[in-house]
C-alpha cells in the first residue's frame, strides 16, 4: 500500500481467520471490493456464536479496528489523491500519495515547541 514513503506498507488484501473464545468458534474476514464509481473499499465481517463471550469479543475487535483505523499516522502530513483511471471507465485510478513540503516557518514552530524535527530534514 502506498503511504508516501520509499517503501509501501505491507497490507493484506483479503484473510480469513478462524480461531476460538472460551471454546467458542469465530472467524473474521477481511476483504476488499470495488463499488463503481465511489471506489475500492475494506471491509471486516465477524462470525461467531450468539454467546456472551464471542458477542463481546466483536464488538472489542470492531472497535480496535476503527480505534486504529482513526488514530493511524500513515499519512499525516501529506495530501491524498484520486484522479480518474484513463481507460474512459469511470472508474476512479489507485490513490496517490504525495508529501506536503515542509515549511521554514514549520521548523522555527517545531523548534520554538519543542517536537521533533521533520524526518527528512
């Protein structure tokens, strides 16, 4: 997956798991599909028993996964693109990623604050 960066971040694009709660079966599927015209988009389904324990175990994974999904620093600090795909589709292109130039005024701020500098500076 492009992040911006020399090298994409390793992402899976479909999985399946199966594994247990309290001897209860579950399994999550994660997977991609493209909606035409609005894009490709992730997905997460979770399967399991009407149990306490297996109800509870859903609710805490969908919630990490959404915590994590909003709390992601991958692309902060740089712009996303979605231009349209030239095969006269419809379809949108592959987003883009590309870096936001890190300002002079930006480094005296992060200097005078005390954060860390700018990695590629």
């Amino acid at each position: 997956m492009d992040v911006g960066e020399a090298e994409p971040f390793a992402a899976l694009n479909n999985g399946l798991w199966l594994f247990h709660v309290e001897q209860s079966p579950v399994a999550v599927l994660l997977s991609h599909y493209t909606k035409y015209g609005e894009g490709t988009f992730a997905q997460v389904e979770i399967a399991t028993l009407p149990d306490p324990a297996s109800l509870a175990f859903a609710r805490g994974f969908l919630a990490a996964v959404q915590s994590a999904g909003a709390n992601s620093t991958l692309y902060r600090g740089k712009v996303l693109s979605f231009e349209s795909g030239s095969d006269y589709s419809g379809m949108k292109a592959a987003m883009q990623v590309h870096k936001l130039p890190f300002s002079r005024a930006l480094q005296r701020a992060c200097r005078s604050s005390g954060e860390k500098q700018h990695p590629s500076r």
